[in-house]
C-alpha cells in the first residue's frame, strides 16, 4: 500500500489490485484496515481508529483511493461524490481499440440481485440506473488499445460493462467478456488476478480550504508487460500508433 497524500483530514492511497476496499471476509484485510493501521502507528493512536470512506474502487482494479479521517470531512467528501462533482479519470487497455477513437458512451446499467455483477439495461426498467464517460485512444499496439477514461458517473462496474458489452473488454477482465489474461496471471483464478484498469486520479475540492486538490496515482509496474509504456502515451497527451 502506497500513501499518496496526506492533506490535512484527507489521506489517499495508491490501492494494488486484489485488495478489497471495504468489507472484506474475516479473516481478509481490506484496504481500510490497512489505512487504519497505517494512522494508528503514525499517530500513536490507544484505541479505534475512525476513518471515512467516500467510494470505492473494485478488487482486481488498482489506482487513487481517497479517505477522511474525520466525520465532517468525510460526509463533505461523499456529498462531491453523490453530486458528480469529482473529476475522475482512469486508464485502461482494451482487447481491441474501440470505434470510434474517442467519443462518449451512455448506457442504462441493471445491478444483478445477490451478485456481484451488472448488464446493460433499457431507461423502461425502474431499477436501471444511467453510466456516462468520456474516453480516447492514447495508443494502439498489437491489437490492443490503451484509453483514458473520464467517469461522469460512478456505477457498479461501469467502465467495464460499457466496454465489454460493446466487444472491447478489458485486458483480464473475463467477467466482462476478456478472453486475455494480465500477463503472470490466469483467466480462470479471477479473485487474485488484476485486470488492466487504473484510476488514475482525482480532482476533489479540499473539504476544508475548498480549493482544488488533484491526486495522482502512479501506474503499476506491472503494467509494462502489457506492451504500451503507459506513463509516455499519457505524456503526450495524443494518440499514438505502435509499440513503444
């Protein structure tokens, strides 16, 4: 676990895949538990540890993750969130390069009851709720293409559903219609295995100066075995075509 930031009430971590955020099975450290370790020896702290948790990322999913660790800083931070006011972008490599190379996708996303899954949906079903992002192509390489992707909103698998279901699933991602594995990993041991999705950072207003504040997280080493040098593609700020 990499602390990214530490701002007064605000701590941010740069989150490894195959940990979960919150919530983990006894026995299972999530990322909180983690975090509040990390303040409880910094600070020396006796006794609990409080710490707010604004949202969330997904297990196989490294990136920003950002916590309050007091209660009026977290229910601020939670408010930019629920109200779309938090700029988020992520990167991500696709099994192949969408089309068109950049654009905007909206869909209606239909949480599976007691599963851990979503699908696409219609506007007509009252449980369906609206996924929109932005995304371009950095780069193409082998078949594969790394975008940059910004949320407008914050659904349950969102960037992995909007790509998969349009035959552009990410690297890893076979829940959604991979049919590549993260390189050292296998497809058929989804728990531990990443998928190739970053968050790469977070623009919040500071809950107490309320200025802007943005917090970036490296990509992961790992991510070089992917055939794309991810940190120069993002340099750039363009597409490009080839290996790098």
């Amino acid at each position: 676990m990499e602390i990214i930031c530490e701002d007064g009430p605000v701590i941010a971590v740069n989150k490894p895949h195959g940990i979960i955020t919150q919530g983990a099975p006894r026995g299972v450290e999530s990322l909180v538990d983690l975090v509040k370790e990390y303040l409880k020896r910094k600070y020396d702290k006796p006794g609990a540890v409080y710490l707010g948790v604004p949202h969330r990322i997904d297990r196989p999913v490294s990136g920003v993750v950002i916590f309050s660790r007091n209660s009026k800083c977290a229910a601020r931070l939670s408010e930019q969130f629920a109200k779309r006011q938090v700029k988020k972008l992520y990167v991500a490599i696709l099994e192949r390069p969408p089309e068109p190379r950049e654009g905007d996708l909206e869909d209606w996303i239909y949480r599976i009851p007691d599963h851990s899954r979503v699908e696409i949906s219609s506007p007509k079903n009252p449980e369906a709720k609206v996924a929109r992002l932005s995304y371009r192509t950095l780069a193409t390489a082998k078949g594969k293409a790394l975008v940059e992707i910004e949320l407008h909103t914050g659904r349950m698998h969102q960037i992995r559903i909007q790509f998969g279901s349009r035959g552009c699933p990410i690297v890893g991602d076979d829940q959604y219609g991979a049919r590549t594995p993260f390189p050292g990993y296998s497809l058929n041991d989804p728990r531990n295995a990443p998928i190739a999705l970053h968050a790469r950072s977070l623009t919040i207003l500071h809950p107490i100066r309320y200025d802007e504040l943005t917090i970036s997280a490296p990509i992961p080493k790992d991510w070089e075995k992917l055939g794309f040098s991810v940190q120069q593609s993002l340099g750039k700020g363009r597409p490009t075509t080839g290996m790098n």
